[in-house]
C-alpha cells in the first residue's frame, strides 16, 4: 500500500500516528512476540481521539472526571502503552515500553488495570472490555445524577475489534447499553476484517451496522485512517442521544508487508520488513526513538486537560463537605462508619428473634439495613429478583428516565451483568453486587475471574446454591461451583448458615477493597444458629467454634451454610451417644487460610476425627482443613456430592445423596472405628 | 381474554392444544411448582407443528433421519412432555406427568436428554438449545453431504424464549447459523414480551426481527395463536436457504387470570384460577383426563411419521453395508476397531523418535493419523487454528460450499462452539471436538458442565494451559482451570506429559461413549518422557509409575502433563543423594479413581513421602492423592501455583513461581526431615 497520500495530507497527524506504530514494532521486536497489527491499524483513530477529544490531564491519570479509554481489544496493548507514553503517563514510561512484556514490567502482555494508571481496565479475553464499558457509562450516569453535571461529566470510550463484537457477551452489553440510552458510551469498532484464522467472514457475516441499529445504537461508518472523518464522527457521537459505534474501516498492520492478512494479526518481527513500514511512514528514526518534537507535541496533548482538571477541582471544592467527602469514600473503596453499628444491631436482633429464613431472605434483610447506609451500593438481578432477593424498597431503578435509581434490571444476561459490574467498580464510585442462581456462576465466570484478578470488590450474590433447591433439577443445581470460585484466587466466598453469619459476610463484602465476594445463599429456610450474639464478625475469621463438645472431644465437624444446621443436629446425637463432638462453622475458607497458624490450630486441634459436611463436592478445598496441608493431622471424612443432583423435593434430595445428621454420626464413628 | 373466537375458529386444532395446557396446568398443580405459562402461551405453535410438519414416528422416537424437537426454553418442560405423552412416546407415560418433578420420575424439572427418549437435549440453562440446535443443524448437513439426500434429510426445530435470545450465547448461535446457511434450522421465538423480572423492555428493546436479519436469517412474523398463520410459516420456512425465525406473538399463560404477566411465567397452582382456565379452554374434564378422541387424534400425529420411517429403512437397507456400518458405529459411539492399532503404531514410532513437542503439536500428529480413521469427527477451533494445532489437511472446511468439510472456523465463540459441538454429539453419528485456550474454559463452560450431565462425549482441545504459555500474562494463563474441570462430575481431564500419553488420552476420548473429555495440552515443548514402547494404553488407568526409584524408596513424586519432566529431573537429583525417588505420571485423576483400590495402593504404596508437582492451584483434586482419602496415609506437599500468573517469558515465570526440580527436591527434603 502506497502511503504517500495518507502522509502529505495531513504530515502532523501522520507523524504522531506513526510513532505508535514504531514504538509497536520496537516493543515487539524487542519481546519477540505480541500483537502488532491492531496497534498499527488504528493508530490513526486513536491519535484523534487523544489529541481532539479525550478528557484527560497525563499528569493526573486518576481524576475522577476524565473520560475513561478501554481497550476492549487488550492484545493490541501496545497501542495503549505508546499512548501513555507519548502523552507523560508518569508510570508507563521509555523503559517500560523497551520491557514490553518483561518479568515484572508494567507493560505486560495485555493491560492490566492494577499495574499502571491509565489502563483503566484489564483486557484481554475478548469481549470484556465493551462490557465493562456498559458499567462504567452507567456508573457515571448514576454519579452525575447524584453530583451533578459539575462534577461528574464524562463519555467512556472503547476501542473493539471483530473479536469483541463476535463473543456473546457484546450482544448483552450492546443490548444494555441501547436499552438505558446509555449515550456517554462511544464504541470505535476496528472493522479491518481480519481473525486469526481468516477474514472474518469464514466465521461470521452479521451486518454489524444492523446489528447495532437493531438495538437502538446510532452507527456512523468511516475510514478509519481519514484524521477528519475520525473527528467529524466523534463530534457526533458525543451530541447523540444514543450509544454509538463508530465503524472504523481500517487496514491491520497498515504498511507493512503483513497488511490486510492474518500474519499480521500477531507479531511482526521481521527486521527487514520492519525497516520497510517505517520507511513507508516516512519514520527514519532509531529503535524506541521519538524525536523531540513528535514527543513535544504527544506530551501537549498529554498536558490539555490540565486547565480543564484544575477548573473540576474547584467545582468539586463548592459542592458540600458532606457530598465531597461521601464521593472520596465511595472512590476509596471505604465502607461508610455506620456500618459497622448497623450490622451489629441487626445481628442482635436476629440472635434474639432467630428466624428460619433461607440465606436469600437474610441477604435482603441485610441490604435493607445496608442500603440507606452505603449510598454507593448499585444493586441487580439477572431478571431473578424475587428469588435472589437482591431489590430494596429506597433503590429505585435504574432507568434513562431515572438515572438516580440504583437497581438495575439487568435481564438474562449474567455475564453481561458481571463484566458491567465490573466496569462500575473500575469506574469508582460504585460498589456495585448483583445476583443470578449459583449455578450461573458458570454464564458469569470470565468476569468473575477478572474481577479477582483485577483486585475489585465486586459482589456476587448467588442464591439457589444447593440440591435445597429442589425440584429445579440438576440443570439448576450447583455442586462444584463453590469448588470453582474457591479455586480461583483473590475470591472470597462466603456460605453462611444463618442470618447472623449472611450479615457478617456482607459487612465484610462492603469493606473490602481488592478482592471481589461469591455469597453463596441458600433458597430452603434454615435455621438461626448464631443465638448468642456477639460483637464481634466471627466470619472474619473464616472459620469459628460453633458449638463446643461436653465430653471429651472425640470429633470435629465443619461445616458450612445450610449443612450447618446438619451438624449441629448430629452433635446431639454424637453427644447422646458420648461422643464429644465439637462444631465448626466455616463460612469463609480463605480468611481462614488467612489467620494466623495459632488460631487456626485453636479451631481445628489435633486429637479428634474430622468430618466435613458440604452439599458439594469435595474437591471444594475441603482437605486442607480435613486432613491438614502437609497429611497426618487428623482421620477424616466428607460428607456432600460426589454426582450432579435431580429433580424432586429438596428433603428427598438431602436423604437420596446421604447429606443428613445420621449419615454424619456414622462417618463419625466409623472414623472411630 | 375470551378465547371464545379462537375455540370456534378451528375447535380441532383447539382441543389438541388445549389437551396440552391442561395437562400442563395438572402436573404443575400436583407437583406445586414448575412453569406454567409458556406451555400455555405456545400449545398452539406446539400443536401445528407436531401435526403438520414435524417428521417423526413416536413408536421410533430414535429413528435417525427424524425432525428433531428443540425446547430452548426448557422452564416450559410440561410442553415436551404433554406432547410426548400425547403422541405416545414409550418412557413418557401418564403416570409419568403425574409425577412431574418428583424423585425418580423420567419428567424432571428441566428436560434431561438422557431420561427418556423424545428428549433430544438437556435444557433450562437459557440460550444453550439454541445454541445445540446449531450443532444440530450442522451434523446434518454433514451426514447428508456424506450418504446422501435419501438417508439423512431432516429438519431441527427450536422453540427458543426471550430469556434465550437475551443470553449471549444466542448472538454466537445466530452469527454461525447465518454464516453458514443452515436452512434447515427453525427457531420459534415465544414473542410473549414477558421475564420473571416484569415486561422485557424494562432490560431489552433489540429489535430482534432487525437483528436476526442482521446475521442472514429470514424472519416470519405472526400471530402464535393462529393455526393457519403458524402452519403457512411453518412451510415457507422449511422451503427457504436461510435459516428462519419465526416470530410467534403469544400470550403467556393463555386464558388464566396471570395471562400476559410476569406471575404467568411460574407455577400457577391456584385451584379456582385453574378451573376457570379450564373453562375458558371449554375443557371440562377431570385432572390429567383426557378424553379418548382427543388423545387419539394426538396418538394419530404420533404414528403419522411410521410409514416414511419405514420407507427410509427400505432405504437405508440400499446403501452399501460398509456405509451402513459406518453409519450405525458412528451414531453407537463406537471406534473403529482400526484406531487401536494406529495409535499403537504412533506410540512406537514417538517413543522411539522421542520428538520435543508441545503436546498441543502432539495432538495434531495423533489427529492427522486418527482423522482419516474415525471418519465422524467433526474438528474446530474458536479462531486459533493454528495455536491450537485442531485442523488436519484431509478433513476440508465446513461451508455451504463444502458440506463435507469436517472443519470448521467457529469464530471467536468458545461458548457457541461448545454448545453447538454438543448439538452435533447429541444429534448423533459425528463426535466433535473443539479448541481453544484453556484459560477460556471460563468462556465455554456452561456448555461443557451440560456436556458432562448430558453423558456426550464432546472433545475440549485446550491449550496453552499453564503459565508456561509465557507472556500473554495472567489473563490467558490457566491456574484454576483444571481444579475447574475436576470438579465437574463425569469429566475425564486428561493432562498429558508427552506424545504418546496424548496419543493414549485421544484414544480414550474417541473410544469413550458417555464422558466428554478435556484436553489440557502445553503451548511450550516437551521432552519425551515415555521412551520404552508398551502396548497396553497406560493412561486408561489414569496413573501409572513411570520410573522407579533406584535405592530405597524414599520419595514418591506425582505429576502431570508439562511437569512431568521437572518430577523426572527432580528424581535424577534425589537418587545421587541417595534418595529414592519413584516417579507417577497422572494423566487422568478421574480413570485412575476408578482403578481397583489394589492398584491405586501399588502405584502409590505407604511409606514413603509424596510431591505433587502440577503448574496450577492444589485444589484441583490434588490431595486425595498426596493425603489419602481418609488421611494419615502420607506426609506431603505441593509444587505448584497459589495465586495467578504474570506476563514474561515461560522459563523465567517457571522459575518465579518455584515450579523446579530444585523446588521439588527440597520440598522432598523438607517432608523427610
């Protein structure tokens, strides 16, 4: 392809575009591998955004007003970090981009939001990033709501390749984003008809324009390599009152050799093929070289929204010191002081009343109480919110005509629900939770990983977490799921037994900062087993002495959530028998892990058979604490799912797969032997 | 609503659908829960379907070349089993919906394909029969390109609802289904404008005639209460080249008091509203009665197909006896009786050669030589068919210029690839495998949990699975992926540590009926380790010991696939200290705990410590092996991940995370004291 026309005819726009593209073919020539096509294709597009239209101050990359950049297609990295670099991003900075991909590198393969500021968001596995968008543009229409247009007015942006647009998860967050006129939201879709294995149409021919349309999007298709064009169609995205794709038709790996095919996709390494697309741009420059004035004028660009910046901090300066310092907490991830108290109060209270509420019915009585306080929670349901019980009264709901509302309706979409909850919390400002049936961990997964992964406190409320639900079949019916969550690490997942423990897991869910929460939240009533209040957050420590043995302790029993109530009834027999019999509740197995070896050895000491009890499989982490991490502590037993469930009443199932007190006492003197 | 006008207009149609809506509300009031109103609102649609249009003789409910019937909205169970029942399907009696969702009953909650036949697929997870009919859709046109128009020529009917269209997975159902022109596949969308949350516009306002367009279907849209309306779309649909969706305005819950509401969509129990459905309907008959003329006008619908079956008998009698061979191993699951010997051959050849492949390029030897052999794969990839190593030269891409073709490039849709492959297990006479990065297992494992519950033997390809992929970073870096797939019961995870342990896992899981199986295969190279040729299918039993220790066995050391070779490199260092050390490969936790407990004790015998080694978290099944069931049989210890990967080079994150065998060896020493 013949460049010339592109160069002369805008030569500034041109060199600021190519030093992206040299800067992609350095790092990657340097990594040996990477993604250098997309980078090099839509560095036209991005150049116009950053210079014309991004609301950003380089030097302070977490302003909370700016417009947010997500690049949904995360293998083009690079083009992110010669952005950041080029406009004086303090942390990605020349030597970052030369350890491009590099043990212990900011600049890591794909963005990862907790490495840098300015990557707003880690992506990577395809489709994410449009997703998260869809939370982020609803975080700030539910900020600027709540704050005003002074203090919060900003567009979301997204970069998505033909990979985005084809994962399912796209058409859930395209759907949302149409249905809540969520017009901040500006989608630059790389339409450069390349996949990995092809053009894209060996896979897919949808009409994407249609398709958007379709869902009450304005579409506006460009040559994406046309510096006016670019500007003319985010001109007017931004005054639409709709969400709109910008259709970017693009060339992959533009001026190289590799252009408009598959290779190009991937890592250009080719030295001499190299040299040829920088001679092409007109680019005669060293490895990693940018000259002053190209950099000069990136860091300008870097330096435009400073006046802008300045002028929101004395705007945010006038609002009240009430509403100054609620909007800081919520950005801080800090729990509001009252919570504590509330929580404490209603634990009292249930330890007195001790209802036989199933856990969902708990997690609402909690949220009533913790709603009115923690004004930053964003409530949902993936259309389940009478069975996941996640609506309070004083919400509202969220919708364009009232964008005050704080529970949303998210529809059939559980994935789509998580990777946009995801998006609020990223956003700040927002402590977002939202529910589904556990078993739809499953639909959820990818965002749940990458909350964990991107150290965000998004909660997931999953009810229906057992065979206790009954007649809904094995279709429905969790048993590895909390095996899946509890392998995944930095996830807390919490299975409370009672109302008491639902409200300490909660509390701990709406402090915590970096680690997203699975509530694990029965449909079937049970019990209230926490009947002696205490002040203190016993599920804290993950695990705890329920109820202690009255002869000498012979066994130990651990439980969690509705088997809770199981041991507790085969204490009595054991005991009856003579037996001793100690039980512990253990509703969160990783703050256990996280005590200290003292406490842990106080909860589970030596000298007595162990029995775990869990309506799920084993694998669910449960030997380490049965058996002990190094083997020879105890002799020990389970007693849960080996198989999927089935279809019928919820107490049949419980005696069909043997989760019962009698099959617990007999496990434990077998154990005895 | 007066149901007067549509009971005269045609009170033949209306008696049979009625028969349909009053069974539907009898179960669902004997067993006082389950979904009534879709039954109801599509006992129409239903009704003219099976009469006129659906191929199928209720006496050889497995007759291969017959429609198949696809409930995506598998809530609305009571509307398969009314018509099973009805049309005299043989496992569906009236006792049966009399115990609708009781223990024991072949009538579940959600429809359970390996229950009863009639059943073609389990569904109730939304968006997963949709996407299963693709794969569907597609198995038949593969059959028929290979025998021919007069044995394989049949249509696959979906009847999908909003919560299926909403799920993501459906746009990736959609864009295949378009793309590949699949005109035989019919969906009929229940427009009844009604979720659980409320109407569907509080979430969705997709145009969805506009989006299914979009993607090249033809779009009907008519009144799903009219019978003549549905019969006409019906024809013109089936005589398109496109796939159709018809778009049946219906009304939930037709003719009860919670008609057109959400209430609709649950179980409508109340006695009076019941009877006065019933009246409305005019049927005035007894709980589960239906009466002799009407249950022999549904019975006539079910032995109307009987004499096209036996017509295709007569024709598929004229087909070569080689070919009919063919035909029925293929539907039985059967291998090949050739494929043994030439995986023995390949065994020979590589433990001799001792090739250095990834096990991923070890996958691709064994497919090229099982390809031309196991003429029923169907192969793909989700967009990385050349990092996944799935495509053999010989197999031809699947297009509709190429019916034969038994590749396809399923596009960046792991989860529609997933579905879809179970659809083609499901249909019957192809067993499909499918690749993709094992990170994104997240992405297809909605569809392979059903893959396991449904007893298909659908192949997952997946590769790059440990941090040894290197600098792609944690978001494509498998950690918690196999504890996922361990978790799930009925799943052979296979974990191979060379080329002839891959060729003895593809063996399995081409051999294997009712298991589906995941292959966790490297993207960096491995050594072989299998040197000396045994016949015998070592990786059958699941582990096996590799290399014994020279001295006194001191040591046990366990591993999988990638780390097989650090465990044989950490004994070489042991035994010249002195330390005997056996080594175990484990290829298969799953086959190996079904080994005879005689065995599991010879390969793994008291008295000496055990390390696992496996580039991944402990919890994926690990201490069952290192601790003993029971406990107390072994001190122990773990080499392997505890937190996600990083983005850098594969050797230097193996060396960053501790997975050596210097690690290992002083763990060893550690245990031993």
């Amino acid at each position: 392809m013949d460049l010339t026309a592109l160069r002369t005819a805008n030569p500034e726009h041109w060199t600021k575009a190519a030093a992206i593209r040299a800067l992609t073919l350095d790092a990657i020539h340097a990594a040996n591998s990477g993604h250098s096509g997309m980078p090099m294709g839509m560095a036209d597009v991005a150049t116009v955004l950053y210079e014309k239209h991004l609301k950003f101050d380089a030097s302070a990359p977490n302003w909370p007003d700016r417009d947010r950049f997500i690049l949904s297609a995360g293998h083009g990295s690079m083009l992110l970090y010669s952005l950041l670099y080029l406009t004086g991003n303090p942390d990605i900075t020349l030597e970052q981009i030369k350890n491009f991909r590099q043990m212990g590198a900011l600049t890591a393969g794909h963005p990862e939001n907790f490495l840098a500021s300015g990557i707003e968001t880690t992506t990577g596995p395809l489709g994410q990033g449009i997703s998260n968008a869809v939370g982020f543009a609803m975080a700030e229409e539910v900020q600027r709501a709540r704050y005003g247009k002074k203090v919060v007015d900003h567009y979301t942006y997204v970069i998505a390749g033909d990979g985005c647009l084809m994962e399912g998860v796209s058409q859930e967050a395209i759907g949302l984003a149409g249905r809540h006129e969520l017009s901040k939201l500006i989608v630059l879709w790389d339409n450069n008809n390349i996949t990995i294995d092809g053009t894209v149409d060996i896979a897919d021919r949808t009409d994407q324009v249609a398709r958007f349309k379709a869902s009450g999007w304005q579409v506006i298709e460009i040559d994406g390599h046309n510096p006016a064009a670019i500007d003319a169609a985010l001109t007017k995205a931004k005054s639409s009152n709709k969400p709109t794709m910008i259709a970017c038709k693009t060339h992959i790996a533009l001026g190289h050799a590799a252009q408009d095919t598959s290779k190009g996709h991937g890592a250009l390494t080719d030295p001499d093929q190299l040299k040829a697309a920088k001679d092409a741009y007109g680019w005669d420059h060293g490895a990693f070289e940018v000259p002053a004035d190209v950099l000069d004028a990136w860091r300008a660009i870097g330096a435009r929204g400073s006046a802008d910046r300045v002028e929101w901090e004395e705007r945010f300066a006038q609002i009240s010191e009430r509403k100054q310092g609620e909007f800081r907490r919520a950005y801080a991830f800090e729990a509001p002081k009252k919570l504590s108290g509330a929580i404490r109060s209603l634990k009292k209270q249930v330890s007195e009343e001790q209802p036989k509420w199933a856990t969902r019915k708990s997690s609402e009585e909690v949220l009533k109480v913790v709603n009115p306080i923690v004004t930053e929670t964003v409530g949902g349901s993936a259309d389940l919110t009478g069975s996941n019980n996640t609506k309070t009264d004083d919400m509202g709901i969220f919708l364009p005509e009232n964008r005050k509302g704080r529970y949303i309706h998210w529809g059939i979409r559980e994935h789509g629900m998580a990777a946009a909850m995801n998006g609020m919390a990223l956003h700040g400002g927002i402590r977002p939770y939202g529910g589904t049936f556990m078993c739809f961990t499953d639909y959820a997964r990818p965002a749940m990983r990458l909350a964990a992964l991107m150290k965000i406190p998004t909660v997931f409320v999953m009810t229906h977490d057992s065979i206790g639900l009954g007649e809904d079949g094995p279709t429905h019916q969790p048993v590895e799921h909390l095996a899946i969550s509890r392998a995944t690490p930095n996830t807390y997942v919490f299975r409370p037994a009672d109302t008491v423990e639902t409200a300490e897991a909660w509390e701990i869910a709406l402090s915590t900062k970096e680690t997203p929460s699975v509530l694990s939240l029965t449909r079937q009533g049970l019990p209230t087993v926490r009947t002696q209040h205490k002040t203190k957050n016993l599920t804290a420590q993950g695990a705890y002495v329920l109820a202690e043995g009255e002869g000498k302790r012979q066994a130990i029993l651990i439980a969690t959530g509705s088997e809770v109530a199981i041991a507790m009834e085969a204490k009595a027999k054991l005991e009856a028998e003579g037996i001793g019999t100690r039980v512990v509740s253990m509703p969160c197995m990783e703050l256990f892990a996280q005590q200290e070896e003292a406490y842990r050895k106080r909860v589970l000491p030596a000298g007595a058979v162990r029995v775990g009890i869990e309506a799920a499989v084993r694998d669910g982490g449960w030997d380490r604490w049965l058996l002990g991490e190094r083997g020879r502590e105890a002799k020990a037993g389970f007693i849960g799912m080996s198989s999927f469930g089935a279809s019928a009443p919820a107490d049949e199932l419980y005696a069909k797969f043997g989760i019962t007190a009698e099959a617990t006492v007999a496990k434990v003197k077998d154990l005895l032997g």
